[in-house]
C-alpha cells in the first residue's frame, strides 16, 4: 500500500515538473498548431510523447482531474462522423478542465450553404482557445487555421493526415518496445485513403524506424515510395522480420470502384492471421486505428489476442496524447510565441 501510494506521488511529482519546466520556457513546443506530422522535427515528436506518457500515468490515478485548462474553451467542429476520436478529445479536454463544445455539423449552417471562411468568422466571434477540426477534403484545416484566432488541432482532413493517431501509435510502441528508432513497421492495407499511414510515415521516418506497405497494387499510391518506404504486394514477404504489425481500415465510403474482387478475397490475401503473422517476429506487436473490420482486415483472434494486439492501449494513449497536444498548444497560445 505504501509503495502504490509513493509510486502515484512520484508520478505526480514527473508531471508537474514536466509542466513547471515547460511554463518556464525551458521546454519549448515551436508551433502554434498541429496540422500534421509532416515536418515536425524528432526533438518536437519526442516533446509531445513525453508531455503525453506523463498524462498515462497521471489518468490512471483515482483522483486524475487537472485544472490546467480551467477556464479555456475547446470546440470540437467533426464535418465528419468519428466517435472515437471527437470522445477521446473530449475527455482529454475535460481531464484538464476545460469547457467543451461539439458542434453537430449535420444540424449547422454548415449543411444549410455556410462557406468555411464564414464558419471561421462565427467561431472567432465565440473565442474558443482550440478547434479540433475533422473535414473529409485535404488541406481544408489548414485554410480553417489561417482564418481563426486560436490554435486549430487537424483531428483527420481527407486522405492528407491524422497527426494525433500517429502519437498516439508511436506512444504505443514506445512504451511497448521501449524506443522507435531501428525497428522495422509494416503498414498494411488501404494505403490509397489512408491519412494514418500518411502521418505514420512520416513520424515513423523523423524517428529513425524502416517502413514497409503491404497492400494490394490498386490500393498503393503510385508515388508512395518517394516518402522513403518500402513496398510489398504480398503479406508473407512484407511482413518477414516485422517488429511492428499496423494494419488499416479497408475505407470503402471513399472507394469509387472495385478495387479488388472481393471481401472474402481481400482477407485471403491480405487479412491478418495468424499464418501471415507468423511471418514477422515472435514478438511483433499488433496494432489498428479503429474501428476494425473483423473478418477483413484482421481476424478477430488476433485482434483479442492480449499477448500480442495493443488496440486497446491505442485506446488509451490517444487520450493522454490529445491531453498532450491540448496543454502544449494553449500554453503557446497563452504565451503568443507561436510560429
């Protein structure tokens, strides 16, 4: 009893001085929003994992509520539907104290002929501190960020990027492994729609970890390899050696046209099992953004398999990452020294 109580103290103790430090200026996060992984620095990628693997243990306390966002208002604007992820910001959001706002775009003016721009000038007039903003066309966070007065969070735009999944997978496999550097990570599935492994490949670059794609042809951008990764049409050869096992959601809303015969086809040839995971190493790690198609890209086994899947720590560690982000971005808000 003694020792869980001095090692909750001590914990407690890592994270407010992780954050004294930061209000003092002696950790600095350089950037005013976060768009993207794509050109963040390792220094920067390492500053928000740290930030965030002190809220992991601070949120499984008993008595977890912080205060450091009293006062501040965060909107969550979803043009798109995702619970998992606008849930998981709104408990970051109110784990710190803040006021929390979901703007239901399907009621709004949005669908009724709102442009963006004006959207933009309706949110500056309430004064939010942060919008968390999901848009199913690329680049339309980034146009939402230089029209408002506060820092804008992308929560997913198009196939472009997903910054806070690729944290939170890389807090995963951090604390899993122990570091990311040198390890060898399989991305398989639909490349083509997927903003994840957009954002994966790019932080899993910055932190010195070798990426392969396993997907069929049809769902392998053309241009993919330029972003310094491997490509594989087959699961057995791509998976050999893997350390890290990252499979996608098989995207069909944002399919136009047959891009392989069948489901029942597809997870023959590139659904996980356990006969193409035996392919990577013994230990390799299982993982899945969510939600997962059972019995297409993952059987359901593997997906449960405690040993081996971390799907549900994914869970977890995407709340203390959007914790992360939030309390990095209002403090430069706070602040004004932004770039």
């Amino acid at each position: 009893m003694v020792k869980t109580a001095t090692c909750a103290f001590r914990k407690a103790s890592l994270l407010c001085r992780f954050m004294s430090e930061f209000a003092s200026g002696k950790i600095r996060f350089p950037h005013s929003h976060l768009l993207g992984i794509e050109g963040l620095t390792s220094n920067v990628i390492s500053l928000l994992l740290d930030c965030a693997e002190n809220f992991v243990e601070h949120n499984r306390q008993t008595d977890n509520k912080l205060s450091s966002l009293s006062g501040r208002t965060i909107i969550n604007l979803f043009f798109e539907e995702s619970t998992r992820t606008r849930t998981s910001f709104e408990l970051a959001a109110k784990q710190l104290g803040a006021n929390v706002i979901n703007m239901s775009v399907a009621t709004s003016s949005v669908k009724k002929g709102e442009t963006l721009i004006d959207t933009a000038m309706t949110l500056n007039a309430m004064h939010p501190d942060v919008l968390v903003v999901r848009h199913s066309e690329s680049g339309a966070v980034k146009l939402l960020s230089e029209k408002v007065n506060c820092a804008v969070i992308n929560a997913g735009d198009g196939r472009h990027e997903h910054p806070t999944q690729a944290l939170l997978d890389a807090l995963t496999i951090r604390r899993r492994k122990g570091h990311i550097s040198g390890l060898l990570v399989a991305i398989c599935g639909d490349i083509a729609h997927s903003r994840v492994a957009r954002s994966n490949i790019h932080l899993l670059n910055a932190m010195g970890a070798q990426v392969r794609l396993i997907a069929p042809k049809t769902l392998i951008p053309s241009s993919i390899a330029k972003m310094g990764v491997e490509v594989f049409n087959n699961m057995e050869e791509g998976l050999q050696d893997c350390d890290i096992v990252m499979m996608l959601r098989l995207q069909s809303e944002r399919m136009s046209s047959g891009f392989f015969p069948s489901i029942r086809e597809y997870f023959h040839f590139f659904g996980l099992d356990y006969k193409k995971l035996a392919n990577a190493k013994d230990d390799a790690l299982i993982m899945h953004p969510g939600p997962m198609n059972r019995g297409v890209e993952i059987a359901s086994e593997v997906a449960d398999d405690l040993g081996r899947s971390a799907i549900r720590e994914q869970v977890e560690m995407g709340v203390a990452v959007r914790m992360a982000c939030l309390e990095l971005l209002t403090a430069i808000s706070t602040k004004g020294n932004g770039t």
